[in-house]
C-alpha cells in the first residue's frame, strides 16, 4: 500500500472545507491522512475532528500566561504540527497571521484556500463574508476561489489553482458565498491530492503542474 500524505489542518470556524477532505481521505479519492486538526478557538472543526477520531488540539489565543506573544504561540502550534509529523499544512478558515517562524517552516508545504479569485480581493481583512461583499461592491461579474501557496505576505503565495464563478443579478454576500463554497471543496481536494501525487513545482510566481508519471 502506497504511503498517504500527513495532513496537518488549521482551523478557526466551523470546518466544512476540513470536511470535505476528510471524507475524500477516507473514501480514498485522496492519498492522504489528516493526522491533527488545530485550532485557535473551541469551533465545529474541532469536533469534525473529534467525530472522525482525529487529533483534536486547542491551542487557546487567549493564554497570555502560556502564549504572552503570537512567537510563542506558533511556535505550540509548530511543535503540535511536528509531534504528528504532518508532511502538508492546511489552512482551513485559520483565522491568525502567523509568524515567520512557522510560516518558513513550512515552506513549499502549506496551501490555503481563498474564496475570490486572487490577487483580486485578498490580504488583511478578506475573510469570510468580507470578501464576497467587497466582491459585489465593486461590481464584479465573476468570483470564484483560488487555492495558494502560503508565504508572509496575507494572500499572496503562489497560485495552485483557480475556478471561477458568475456573479448573479441580485446576489448578496450569503448566496454568493453559498455557491462558491462547493467549488472550494472541489478545488481543495484537487490541490491536495496533486501535491500527494509530488506534481506541483514552484518557479517563482508560478506553479507548474507536472503530468502524471506513467
């Protein structure tokens, strides 16, 4: 048997996106295993992981005694990540900035998933339902989601893939979060599993997606 991809999620909200990966890890549409989720926040992706018999780690923001600073904070959510041995970082409504430290470590490894089309609203602030109201707000007639490499700067690694969305005649941010949601689910998992395939190269902005090996 093939060896599956170690899955490290970082989540701060409900978990839909964790869950759809979940199910395609254990249906076998992807090679790989979450093997932790963690979380800032007690949240529903805690439980997700919970219900699937994951490692569930609350690494509570708010202990300024454990975590006076957001250094040592990342660096209890490195150490969670590399007690697992998680291989692929996942960022799953992860609502924190993280530092330096753990984003480095991760190199090349962690991916994110954004619901607009970037470099098109994105950075500090363009979460949620933010993004979908900004998105309408200007105008736009096509949305979408874009899964991306993680780097310092918010928003801005390199582009794994991108699907887009029309914008609809009356849309509000909730209808058109709702049907770009699936499409992030879709999307994510495609991501994932080119990266447990070792077909994503990184060439400056860009990332290849090399063919299968026969």
């Amino acid at each position: 048997m093939a060896k599956k991809l170690r899955v490290g999620v970082l989540a701060s909200g409900g978990g839909t996106n964790l869950q759809t990966i979940i199910d395609n890890c254990a249906s076998g549409k992807l090679d790989a295993e979450v093997v932790v989720v963690i979380s800032d926040v007690q949240c529903g992706a805690l439980e997700r992981a919970r219900k699937a018999g994951i490692a569930a780690e609350h690494i509570d923001r708010r202990d300024k005694e454990r975590f006076p600073t957001r250094e040592e904070f990342d660096r209890a959510v490195l150490a969670c990540l590399r007690r697992q041995e998680a291989e692929l970082v996942c960022l799953a409504g992860y609502l924190r900035i993280m530092t330096p430290e753990l984003v480095e470590a991760y190199e090349g490894r962690m991916i994110n998933i954004h619901p607009a089309l970037l470099p098109s609203f994105g950075g500090k602030g363009m979460v949620g339902h933010h993004v979908h109201q900004a998105v309408l707000d200007y105008g736009c007639k096509v949305s979408g989601a874009t899964v991306h490499f993680v780097t310092l700067g918010t928003d801005e690694g390199p582009i794994i893939l991108q699907r887009p969305v029309p914008v609809e005649e009356g849309d509000t941010p909730e209808t058109l979060a709702a049907r770009i949601l699936p499409h992030e689910h879709e999307l994510y998992s495609e991501a994932i599993q080119l990266f447990a395939e070792g077909r994503l190269k990184i060439e400056g902005r860009r990332v290849r997606i090399l063919p299968r090996k026969a």
